[in-house]
C-alpha cells in the first residue's frame, strides 16, 4: 500500500507551523512527569518525600575494589559487608556528684581504674597466741610443747600494724603486696619445769623471750565480677614468713636457744565488697570481706577478713577510706620435728587512699 502524498505535504505544513511559533515565542503546555513516591497537592504544589534516615543497625554492603576495606568486614564474593558502626556507652557507674535532690541515690561501689594505686595502713588488735616444741626429743625424752603467754611471758594483745600497696594495670588486673612485722618481748617466772631445744628450765626461773616475725605477701587480683553495686576477686599470692624465736635464760648466761623458721607458702583466696548505701554527697557505705588458704612447706594458713568501708570522693576518682571489722590470721605448723604454730585473732582498723 503506497503512501498518499497528501499526508505527506500535511506533515511537512505541520512541523512548519510550529517551527514558526516557536519562533515567535508563542507559549504552549508543559507536561511534567511526577514520581510515585511525590505527593501532588492543590494548585499543583508537589511535596518532596521526607528523607529517610538509613538503618542504625544491619550490615553495610559495597562493591569489592581495590581500595581499603574497614578493619572489620567479611567479603562474600564481589561484595563485602561490613559490620554496623554502633555509638560508645557512657560509663554506666559514674559516681553521684552532688545528687542531693529528691529520690534516693544509686548505690555505687567504688572502683579502681587502670594506673591507680592505693595505699593502706592497718591497725590489728588481736588476741596473739602461738606454741613450740623444739625438737622432738631430747636426750631419750620428749621436749615439752611451750606456751608462748603462759610459759615464756609474751604479751597476749599486742597492737599490730600492716603496711599495703596495690596498683591497678589492666581494668579487671591488679598487684598487690602486704608486710605486716612483728617484734615482741617478755619476761617471766616459769611456772613449771619444761625442755626447750637443748636445754631444761626447771620451775620459778627467770626467763626472757624475744620473738621475731614477719608476714608479707606478693600477689595478682583478677576481678572476675564487676557491676554497679558489687566486684567479687580472685587473688593468688606468695607468702614469706620468717620467725625467730629467742630464749635467755640466768642459767645459761644470757640467749640459751634460738629457734628460726622461714616458710614459702602459695595462698588462694577471695574477696567480695557489696555496696550498702552511697549518700547524695558521694560517699558509700559497704560491706568488704575476704578469706584466704595457705599451703605448702608444711604449714596451713587462713587469713579471714570481714567488716565494712566507707569510701569519701575526693574527685578525678581518687577516694579516701576508713574500714574496720573483725580479722583471723592463723599458720599452723605441719611436721614431726618442729612445731611452731602462731595465732591472732581479733579486731582491725584501717585507713587507705585511692589515687
């Protein structure tokens, strides 16, 4: 089927026409396509959508290309997604400042952070008592078991002092070390007849005792607990004990036996402190106990610590406190050649600074 000139010169006058309108600036109807996702209102105002703000969570996917990659991503093929970029938290147990409002504070213990020490100094108060039997036998005949109140005159409550420092490295890591010396005397009439070392003390002799002892501790703290209101540690630690134990006597001129006793122990333990109460100015009230078992070189130790701290800010987290309670040391000796066992019980107080 041709086509009909007549259409075609029809066309042609068409795109003529318009040409020469165009040219004279004549104005004709502007179509504009307007998406799905815009929203037309009256009097043909069209509202942009409102931008969407992209997940805060879920994986970010890219196109693999030579360049650098986030530290922390998995590629699958030729894309890699990367994990979600989540915001810090603030520290979740900041101590109240000033809080002195309505309402009750929140009860914080207050904790240790990396880099910082503390120092204590402890005041014992304890009933001390301790035994020796030295050596087994003497001559055929079996030495004596010595009281050191009631037969060589030692003071049964001395006022002891323990000297402490702890240093903070890792957030749940700490060292520590504690010395606590010990030097006592007495004098006394013996009471009763008694073999010690070499030597016989018959009764209502005059004697005089001197005793020599040393405890410290070297030692690692792993936090294994820590939240708000309460830290549980696990410590492990040497212990070195030296004794001396000296006994002069008129019959035999001055010092008539010295016994010496150096021990190398490993001691376990725990400690728990649970907050009671923490004041709107800061200060907390809490509960701070520990216990520890000493073994090896013969000899069974526990050391038992139970009683309460207060704790004043002192701003930047350093912290000053006082702690007192009730405290059990005890060393008890494990051989058939020597016995030289020593106890102290009572109560304790301490003061400490944490800077």
């Amino acid at each position: 089927m041709r086509i009909s000139p007549c259409i075609i010169l029809v066309c042609l006058a068409f795109c003529v026409a318009a040409t020469c309108a165009d040219a004279q600036g004549q104005s004709f109807i502007r179509v504009r396509i307007v998406p799905d996702s815009m929203n037309v209102g009256p009097a043909g105002v069209i509202s942009l959508p409102q931008q969407v703000d992209p997940p805060s969570r879920g994986p970010v996917r890219f196109q693999r290309a030579s360049g650098r990659y986030p530290s922390k991503s998995v590629c699958t093929g030729d894309e890699c997604f990367a994990k979600p970029i989540v915001k810090c938290k603030p520290p979740a147990c900041e101590p109240p400042q000033q809080l002195c409002g309505p309402g009750p504070s929140p009860c914080i213990v207050p904790r240790r952070l990396p880099g910082q020490w503390e120092l204590s100094v402890q005041t014992f108060f304890p009933n001390a008592r301790g035994k020796v039997r030295w050596p087994a036998v003497v001559f055929g005949i079996p030495t004596t078991e010595v009281d050191f109140n009631t037969d060589l005159g030692l003071p049964s409550h001395p006022t002891l002092l323990e000297y402490g420092a702890r240093f903070q490295f890792r957030p749940h890591w700490a060292v520590f070390y504690t010395i606590m010396p010990i030097h006592l005397e007495g004098n006394t009439i013996t009471n009763r007849t008694f073999y010690f070392g070499t030597r016989v003390y018959p009764a209502f002799t005059p004697i005089k005792t001197t005793w020599d002892f040393t405890y410290q501790r070297v030692g690692v703290v792993y936090q294994a607990i820590s939240n708000c209101n309460a830290t549980v540690s696990v410590y492990n630690s040497w212990v070195f004990n030296e004794q001396r134990l000296s006994v002069g006597s008129g019959i035999c001129g001055g010092t008539c036996n010295t016994v010496d006793r150096t021990r190398h122990m490993v001691m376990s333990g725990i400690e728990m402190q649970k907050c009671i109460r923490t004041m709107c100015n800061g200060g907390t009230f809490s509960c701070d106990n520990q216990v520890g078992i000493g073994y090896l070189d013969g000899t069974l130790a526990v050391d038992l610590q139970a009683g309460f701290r207060f704790s004043v800010p002192m701003n930047l987290n350093r912290w000053g406190y006082v702690k007192g309670g009730y405290r059990l040391l005890n060393l008890k000796e494990d051989r058939d050649d020597l016995k030289l066992d020593a106890f102290f019980e009572g109560g304790f107080a301490e003061l400490g600074l944490i800077f």
